[in-house]
C-alpha cells in the first residue's frame, strides 16, 4: 500500500515539476542553501508557493518526495517501511523532499533519525511553530530557514510580464492600475492567474486554515469562537488592539483562550501581532498590539470595504513587505506611542539602534493630514534619536525639512522597487 501512496505522489511530483512557475525572487542565495549540509526548512502561510519554491530548487538533482497532506500517507506511515519504499520508488536520491511535514505527528523525531542517517532533508511547513518549538527544541543547530510568503509588488509585476514606466501619463495611469490591483487581490499566485476566482479562493483557504491546521491540529473545540475572532481581527487590520477588549467585543470564554487561539492564528501565518516599542519588555508585553493579515486579498474576499479602509489596506501591504524584507516582529520590528499619544506605524530596528521611523498615509494631501504625519515623526525623532523618517503614500513623492529634520514622502510603488529607478 505504502509503495503505491508514493508512485501516486511521483506522478503528482512530475507533473507539478513539467509546469513553468515564475522564479521567486528572495536571497539571491538558494544555491547556497540547497548546498548547506543542515536540514532546509521552507515555511511560510499555507498556499504561497512553497512546495513549488521546494520544486524550483530540486529540479535539477535527483530527489524522492513526500506529501504530508495526503491522508493516506498519514493513515499507512510506517517511518522504516516508508523508507524502504522510498529505496525503491527512487533509487539513488540524493535530497528528500518533505511537504507540509507538520501533518505528521511527532514528525521531529522521526526527521532527526533522517538527519543522523545522513539524508539530505528539504523540508516545508505551514506553522510557524516548526522554528519557535519543535524545530527549535529537538533539532537546534540543525537547520536553516527560508521564509515564504505571497508573491510580493515586483514578483506580482514579473508574473503578469508588465513592463511598467511612470514617466508619461499613460504609463502613471498603467502603473497605478497594477498597483491597485495588487492592493485589492494580494500576492496568493491562483489568484493571481486566475483572479476572477479571488473571493472563493481565498475564502476557502481562510477557512481551510482555520478548520484543518488549527482546529483538526491543536483540538479546538470550540469552532465558532475561533472564526469569530479570525473575522474579527480581519475587520480590525492594522488597529492596535488589547485581549481584554477582544474578549468584550467578541463575549469569549476567557483571556487565556483567546491568546490561546492568538497564537494559533500567528503560527500558521495567517495574522501578525506586532507589539509597541518599548525598552522596558515588560511594559512592552502589556501594550496593545496592531494586528496584520498576511494578504490583502483575504480582506478584500470577506467583502469589507476598501474605499472607506484604504490607508489600512495599504498599511497591511507596507507591513507584509517589511517582513518579506527580513524584519523581525518584536525584534527588529514595532510600532510605537509617543509621550504625547501621537503613533508612529513601523519602528525598524538594527542591533540596538533604531533604524528608521515609517508612516503609511494613503494621501497627505490635506494640510491637515500632513501636519499629523510628521508632527509624530518629529517628535518620536527625538524620543527615539533616528533621523530617517518617511511617510508611505499611495501616489505622492516629495521631500520636506522641518526643524532642520528631513522627511521623505514616498509613493508606495516606488518604495516596492527599492533598487530601481523606475
């Protein structure tokens, strides 16, 4: 039974690798770490591409494969008759592929066996919890990590084959099309290919997520609390937020369930917690949190609206983009509140100094609105000793001195090409 599970996923294996994907453009080292001699994890949210990224990598060795995701699999595994018929379906591999291996339970152990026996491991998974406990406890040292996430602006440009310039007014108007379009449908690449299905798909996928790598794999009961909240953080994308008033809002049974499920819906990357800057950790860890989604998209499929939210949408997406850079929430990466109230969106951190201050504004074209954005900024300058403020807009550029500080006012697109002179 078992050999005929794994000739099954070796025909599934060749036909997914006799398509053409678009190359993800992330370290500009995959070589390197497809050479690495520890075990290469590829995580990230479920459906960004990571089986394909894992694809991309093998396709020019010989590789056996194996997909956790197939109930059968898990139904028949039998780790060394597993092995054996791996032997046999693909003899003379040379690196073994495991996708979405946190399906399997107690998978760490029987992948540390793997390790000691010398196999050559990639591996791929959609919870978070694979680094910060299992990853981290059983196999420290052992491994290193790619994260993936939907496609990013310049990826999402690359697929469609747009060649875009901002110089004439057609093409401005093209440019910001794509844009729009990228704002509203997110990066998931069926989407993407196929974005009259966006609202279906990426309803499903958000329930899949809820009801089979949360509910189905840390026993939740209680279904319905969890979807409400899931619903709820959605319609609250890029608010700060405390547990206590979710669990008002929302009449839950407790705190502690609560950042239970919160915790959850973070290890399956699926909604971010990012917490507000702070030197002393414990003040830090009683403030609230703004809350991120990890793509436009699935806010755009629940149908709340985008004109009335568009300076969030486009917070969420210059959030996602920080992290697809390499910022590390609550390590590199925070919002903040000044002594005066006034809220400072991203705080970006390198080594113990504070790197750069970011505002997201959709427009800053009222008076108003500009005096606010860098009011705080000046005034978190000071609090925080960084020089280098920007406000992210949608569609302005320009750059302004106040109190001998100079503030950079971006358009977003322009700021998703940082290397180019588009």
């Amino acid at each position: 039974m078992l050999r005929s599970i794994l000739l099954q996923q070796k025909e599934e294996r060749d036909m997914l690798l006799a398509k053409d994907y678009l190359k993800r453009t992330l370290t500009g080292e995959n070589e390197i770490f497809l050479r690495s001699g520890l075990i290469k994890l590829i995580s990230g949210p479920r459906r960004a591409g990571k089986s394909v990224f894992a694809l991309q990598l093998l396709q020019e060795h010989p590789f056996a494969y194996l997909n956790f995701d197939d109930d059968l699999l898990l139904k028949f595994f039998e780790e060394d008759l597993v092995f054996q018929s791996l032997l046999v379906v693909y003899p003379n591999f040379e690196y073994l592929l495991l996708d979405e291996i946190q399906n399997l339970r107690n998978w760490e152990v029987w992948v540390g066996k793997l390790y000691r026996r010398g196999v050559n491991l990639v591996i791929t998974g959609s919870n978070a919890n694979l680094l910060s406990s299992e990853m981290g406890t059983s196999l420290t040292g052992r491994y290193v990590q790619i994260t993936l996430l939907p496609f990013s602006f310049v990826e999402f440009i690359d697929f469609k084959k747009i060649i875009l310039q901002s110089a004439t007014p057609v093409g401005k108007a093209a440019l910001l099309k794509v844009l729009n379009d990228y704002m509203v449908m997110g990066g998931y690449p069926e989407t993407i290919k196929t974005p009259e299905i966006i609202r279906n798909y990426l309803s499903a996928l958000f329930d899949s997520i809820l009801l089979k790598d949360i509910t189905k794999r840390f026993g939740v009961r209680n279904t319905n609390e969890l979807i409400n909240l899931a619903n709820y953080l959605l319609a609250n994308c890029a608010n700060p937020l405390s547990v206590n008033s979710i669990v008002t809002d929302l009449s839950l049974g407790s705190v502690n369930t609560t950042q239970k499920f919160c915790k959850y819906l973070s290890e399956t990357y699926l909604f971010f917690f990012l917490p507000r800057f702070n030197s002393k950790l414990k003040l830090m860890q009683k403030a609230d949190t703004k809350v991120y989604v990890i793509d436009n998209g699935f806010i755009y499929a629940h149908a709340f609206s985008l004109s009335s939210n568009a300076g969030k949408i486009l917070e969420n997406m210059v959030f996602v983009e920080l992290i697809r850079r390499g910022y590390i929430i609550g390590q590199t990466l925070f919002y903040y509140r000044s002594r005066n109230n006034r809220e400072i969106d991203f705080v970006c951190r390198k080594g113990f100094v504070i790197e750069k201050l970011i505002q997201v504004s959709y427009t800053v074209a009222s008076h108003k609105t500009l005096k606010r954005e860098t009011d705080a900024l000046l005034e978190v300058s000071d609090e925080l000793t960084c020089n280098e403020l920007s406000i992210i807009t949608y569609d302005e550029e320009r750059s302004i001195e106040i109190n001998g500080k100079q503030i950079e006012i971006v358009p977003v697109w322009k700021w998703m090409f940082p290397d180019s002179n588009r």
